[in-house]
C-alpha cells in the first residue's frame, strides 16, 4: 500500500483524531447547552465562501478542522436556538451516525447491512404500532420527507390508478388535493410526477391555517368536471409555517367516501404520537394509507431519516414495479429485507440505528418527553406574548411553532411589516438568539419553532426584551 493511502487508514490515527474530537464535541455542547456560545456567528455568504476557499489546515491536528467548522456553523443545542425544526441531535444517535459512517453498508440489498436492514423492520413496527396501525401495516425509511412524501405519492398513483402507469405513462389527467398551507415538498412531488399545476388542488385555509375540509367535496367535484380525476388528499400534521394540525378524520372520511387515497405529511408533528398528553392532535391518522414522520425534526436523530408508513403492506411494494403485486404474493413475506426495491435511493444510510440507539439506551418515554415538552414550551411562549401589549399572536399555538409579530397600532401593514422584517434581521446578526420569519395573509411574523427543551420561561423573556430593545433603538436612531 502506498504510505499516503496507509496514512489515511491507520486505526491508530483515527483513534488519537477520534478522542481529541470527542473532547472538542463534549466540550461544545456543554458551551452550547449553557448559552456560553453565541447560538450563531452570522456572516455574509461571500464572506464565509472566502474563508473556506483560502483556508489551509497545514501542520494542524484533525480536529482543528473541526473546531473550525464547528464556530462556523449554527448550534442548534443551544437553548436560544428556536428557528428551523431541526432537532438537537441525541448524542447517542449522533455516535450512531458515526458507526453508521464507518461501517458504510449500502443498505440496498439484505446482506449489504444486515443488522440495519432488520433493526428498520424493527422500528417501523414499532411505530406502526403506535399509530394504530393493523397488522398488515409496513413501511421503511427514507432520506427526508421531501423523499417520503413523493414515494407516498407514487404509491398512492400507483394504487390508484386503473392503468400501468409505470408501463405506459400518464394516460389521464390527475389530481391531488392538499392544503394550502402544506409544505412544498408536496407541491414539489407532484410536478415531478407530472401533474402540473392544474392537478395541484389547492384547498383554502381558514381562520385556523388548517384545511378548510367542507370545502373537500366542492373543489372535487369541480376537479372533476374539468377532467381531473382527483387520486388522493394530502393531510399536514401539522403544517410547517403554522404549526397547526389538519382535522385529519374528516379528511379520513372523505377519502373513504370516495375511495381515494389519504396520505398524512406528519413530517413535524406525526411524533406526537408518543406523546399522551398531544397525540389527541393525531385523531384520524390510523386512517391513512401513508404516513410521514421525520426523526430529524421531533425524534431527536441527526438529520436525517424518515419514516414512510403504509396501512396496507402491499402498497409498500407495489409503488416501482407494476409486478411487483404479483411478485408478493408468491414470494411473500422474504422479499421485506431488500429495500432499495421498495424506495427511490439505491445505497441508503443506516438510518434505523439513530433512532433504535435512542430507543435502546434511553427508553421508548423520551420521544413522549421531548414532544410534550416543547409542545407545552409553545403554549408558554404565547402566555409570554399577551402579557405584553406590543406583541400579537397569530394564533393559539397546537405545537411547538408559533408564530407573532410586532405591533404597533400607529404603524400600516406595509409599515409594520418592514419592521418586523428589519427586526428579525436584527436578531439574526446579533446572533443572540436564531428564529425565522414567515408571511401570513401578505403579513409578516416571526416564526419560532421551539427545538430545545432547554429552552425555558426566562430564556422567551429575554427574546422578547431583545425584539422591543431592537425596536427602541431603531426608533431612537430614526429621530
Ligand atoms: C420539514 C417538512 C417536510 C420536508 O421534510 P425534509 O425531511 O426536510 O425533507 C415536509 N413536510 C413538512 C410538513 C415538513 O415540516
């Protein structure tokens, strides 16, 4: 072996790198969970493009990379964190993303991982069980919900469907109805499907941001008459800029009515089924013929891994193959360990074991924490916003996102939008605390999705005097 290449595979220099690393990691997260650490070193995009284009790690150790890339990037164990739904990786998974990396195993066929092959039936039984799922429920997982919800979406084509679409194309114009509110990795689904816009169903929101569902047996009927024959209704649990749950049981009987098929992007929020307290917002969901959960967002694994359930096994087959049917039922219950026939990646990441470490090492309980912790966090956050006069909630808060903007009644919409806009620029250059912003009926909010069960009372305070300081110091610089 050439010595270069004998370098690069020396146990003993991962060994020495892999401890320095553990130090610097366990060292960062305490930084982190303490808020000793800004939660993010903001700079410009061409700034940080300069930054990596000349660096030079020269005589340095590994771990110097590291530490580097580490103050450069957001840190989402810190409790001021409360942007995106990113969860703060379980530590024990994030080890597991490291066996993961190391073992490599391609997944795609049985004895290409096998452990990893049988732990994933392992989960998914585990929460198919959990959603009250029946016993010929399956499923896998896949790499995001942007992933999950276009294979749910070619398999509900496909089952749908009278025709062999995957042998002949699209013969007919379809549609699919969903909120229009939902996340647009489903509209995104869609117009890879070839839908287009016109098989894009949009149903309006009401006061609530939920889907307006009475509306469901209109806009079908009018689908319909415009030759579009509707296959399926997407359900959101809950939607992404909102945080608010779809009445997923009337959706249920809709679909049922019409035979058509009921898919729920539970991508957020499909984890408050471990959850006693929430799972209430889940009625109807055991109804669905395909589920999406991601463990990255409310199941605490490293990003990233999802959970794509089907009520019916076979629809979990069918979804790449037009005989595959066919191929079930004479080879049966074999074919479940060879994944990649059932998911669009071939070589796909040893996803199970991030969330099957949590499961073993700390107990089923923490998913049920973890999810009603921050969920009843939101509910804290809007008690914080009506005790102060210059906020306004948008809405009473189902989940850990909420959403609220800055008001000033002397201000128009135009007026108060810009400064809503200006304030969480602020915040996001201050780099104090991280949120987003998102726009609600042409107005702008802030979006908080609280991620960090660290986060507390105090901590929703100090975001709120840090929103009204910038305000006061911008109205000061303005006279
Ligand atoms: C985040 C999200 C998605 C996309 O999932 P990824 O794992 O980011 O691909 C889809 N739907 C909803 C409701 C989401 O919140």
């Amino acid at each position: 072996m050439e010595d270069k290449l004998r370098e690069v595979y020396n146990p003993d220099n991962f060994k020495k790198a892999g401890y320095e690393l553990i130090d610097l990691i366990s060292g960062y997260l305490k930084n982190a969970e303490q808020g000793d650490i800004p939660v993010n070193n903001f700079e410009e995009p061409e700034k940080q493009l300069e930054f990596w284009k000349n660096y030079e790690l020269g005589n340095n150790p590994p771990v110097k990379l590291f530490k580097d890339i580490i103050d450069r990037s957001i840190h989402v164990h810190h409790p001021k964190y409360m942007g995106h739904q990113i969860s703060p990786a379980a530590p024990i998974s994030a080890l597991s993303s490291l066996v993961s990396s190391i073992l490599n195993n391609g997944m795609a066929v049985y004895e290409m991982g096998s452990a990893a092959t049988a732990i994933e039936k392992v989960v998914i039984e585990k929460i198919t069980q959990k959603i009250g799922y029946g016993n010929n429920a399956d499923g896998f997982l896949t790499s995001g919900g942007t992933i999950g919800n276009l294979t749910a979406l070619l398999a509900a084509r496909q089952a749908v469907s009278d025709t062999d679409i995957w042998e002949n194309g699209i013969e007919e114009n379809l549609g699919v109805m969903v909120s229009e509110e939902a996340h647009y990795s489903v509209d995104r689904a869609l117009r890879i499907m070839g839908f287009g816009t016109k098989g894009i169903i949009k149903i309006p929101v009401g006061e609530q941001f939920t889907m307006k569902t009475d509306l469901l047996n209109d806009y079908y009927q009018e689908a319909e008459q415009n030759g579009i024959r509707v296959i399926a209704v997407v359900g959101s649990a809950p939607s992404t800029s909102t945080g608010m749950y779809d009445d997923l049981e009337s959706i249920a009987e809709f679909c049922t009515a019409k035979k058509i098929w009921f898919h729920v992007d539970g991508a957020h929020g499909g984890a408050a089924i471990f959850s006693s307290k929430y799972k209430h917002l889940l009625v109807g969901v055991e109804h669905a013929d395909s589920i999406v959960i991601d463990g990255h967002k409310m199941l605490m694994t490293p990003s990233i891994m999802t959970f794509l359930l089907f009520k019916e096994k076979n629809n979990s087959y069918s979804t790449f193959s037009q005989k595959a049917k066919y191929l079930l039922g004479k080879t049966g219950e074999e074919e479940w360990y060879n994944y990649a026939s059932r998911t669009i990646e071939c070589t796909k990441l040893m996803m199970s074991i991030k969330f099957y470490s949590i499961l073993q090492c700390h107990g089923e309980e923490v998913f049920g924490q973890f999810v009603t912790h921050l969920y009843d966090l939101g509910k804290v956050l809007a008690n914080c916003l009506k005790q102060r006069d210059c906020f306004q909630l948008a809405l009473e808060p189902h989940s850990n996102i909420v959403c609220f903007r800055y008001m000033d009644t002397n201000l128009s919409a135009q007026e108060l939008n810009e400064l809503n806009s200006y304030i969480r620029n602020e915040v996001l250059k201050r780099g104090n605390f991280y949120i987003v912003q998102t726009n609600l009926n042409d107005l702008v909010y802030f979006r908080v999705t609280l991620m960090n069960p660290g986060t507390n009372s105090e901590i929703l305070e100090e975001l709120l005097d840090d929103i009204e300081e910038i305000r006061e110091s911008r109205r000061i610089a303005k006279n």
